[in-house]
C-alpha cells in the first residue's frame, strides 16, 4: 500500500502538542483554573524557542478545540484574553527567533476584537523561516475534513485533500497531562504520526522535555506500512 506522505513545507520535522493539565495543575495549588492557562502560555513560550533550538520545521499546538466552547463562559472568555495578549506580546520575540506564526481553525466565532491581531501577527511573522508555529483555535479535525470534502469541485483523492487542508502530516504527536487519546486533533494529519504520551501537566513542560520526546523519536522505526530495511533488502 503506499502512504500519502507530504512532508512540512519548511522542511524539517512536524511536532503537534496537545498541552492538557492546565486545569489540574492550578488545582493542584489551591489556584483557578486560568492560573493553569497562564502557566501554559509560558510552557508555550519555553516550547517554542527550545522547538527553534532543536530544528523542528513546523510546530501545531492544541490551543482551543470547537468543544471548549462547552466550558464556563468566564473560563472561555479568559482563554480569548489570554490568546490576544500572546498574539501581541509574542509577536517580537517570534520575529526576532524566526518564528512564522499562522492559526489554524474557525475564525467566525472568535472575538472580533482577536482578527486583526492574528492577522498582524500572521503578516509580521510571515517572513520566518526556521519554525512554522500553528495556533490551533476553534479547531476540530472532523470540521476541517468536512469544510475540504464540501469545497466545490473537491477532488476525492489523498493529495488533494491533504492539499485543501494545507497541513503537512504529523510526524511526532505529544500529549501531555497523561490522557492517551486524540481529541478530534489533525486526525488525517496523524495517520502515521509517533504518538508520545507524558504525563507531565502542560504547564510544567519544558525544554527537556521536549528533547526526551524527539530523542523518543528518533528510536522509532517508521514503517508506513512496509517492512524493516533490513527484512525488505534481503528480498
Ligand atoms: C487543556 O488543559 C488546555 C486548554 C483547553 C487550553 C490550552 C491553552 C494554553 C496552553 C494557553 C496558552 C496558549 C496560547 C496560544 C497562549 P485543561 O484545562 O483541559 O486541563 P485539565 O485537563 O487539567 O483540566
């Protein structure tokens, strides 16, 4: 069978994070919830510039999926703050590092007020070239494949759809917060993406522990559905 593999367009590796364990880590000190995502905002920060370090091509992160939108309106209503005031906090430090930001998701039920700063901060990050950083906000996988396959004139085969959804595939696929599951996060994206689960809480993550998840990586033998190189050179 051959796999529909399309590699990051900046090139290097795809990372894709799911940053759970906000909540638990503020509980866990006596703390409210949006304490935890504050927390995680600064865990992005670290993650960011070690994932520039280390040479990863493109980095997605789970930052707000289409079923938060179930959460208390105070604790939505927080999280919107907290992702407008990154937006134009960061924006220097992302220009500075060669950091390309894009967010990927629904933009027609953000806050008005957050359009124009993610396209300030798209159009003023555009020009990095050593990590492509994609914000996942108001995003759900099964939404995204639906908006492709409805497109009109859509072509039913793996490279178009792959093409519609303008996301490379997954190579390395974190968690954190010790959950081990999916979340209607790039599913077609992850087909052969290398699932690694931690259960170090989002805020707490950091540099080294994203270099024990590459160096995880880097041990798995990735097959897409072939054999192991020494099996199949031997015929
Ligand atoms: C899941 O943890 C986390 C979220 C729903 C929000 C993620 C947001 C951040 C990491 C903030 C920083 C992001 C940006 C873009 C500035 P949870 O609240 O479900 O944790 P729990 O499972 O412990 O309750």
């Amino acid at each position: 069978m051959t796999s529909s593999v399309s590699h990051s367009s900046s090139g290097g590796l795809h990372a894709a994070i799911i940053m759970d364990g906000n909540g638990r880590w503020a509980l866990r000190r006596g703390l409210p919830r949006i304490a935890g995502h504050r927390a995680g905002a600064e865990a992005l920060r670290r993650t960011v510039e070690a994932a520039v370090k280390h040479g990863v091509g493109t980095l997605t992160v789970y930052a707000f999926s289409s079923d938060n939108w179930n959460r208390p309106k105070e604790e939505v209503g927080a999280l919107m703050k907290l992702f407008l005031a990154w937006l134009r906090s960061e924006v220097r430090r992302c220009i500075d590092n060669g950091v390309r930001v894009t967010v990927i998701g629904r933009r027609d039920r953000l806050p008005r007020l957050m359009l124009p700063a993610i396209e300030e901060c798209e159009s003023r990050t555009a020009h990095g070239a050593r990590l492509h950083l994609r914000l996942a906000v108001d995003y759900s996988a099964r939404d995204q494949l639906l908006a492709a396959a409805r497109r009109p004139g859509a072509t039913a085969n793996r490279a178009a759809l792959s093409c519609a959804l303008g996301s490379p595939d997954v190579d390395l696929l974190i968690r954190t917060g010790g959950e081990q599951r999916l979340s209607d996060f790039l599913l077609w994206e992850c087909a052969y993406a290398e699932l690694y689960f931690t259960p170090r809480l989002w805020p707490d993550f950091g540099p080294e522990d994203l270099s024990q998840a590459l160096a995880e990586f880097h041990t798995r033998d990735r097959r897409f559905g072939g054999l192991p190189a020494v099996v199949s050179s031997r015929g």
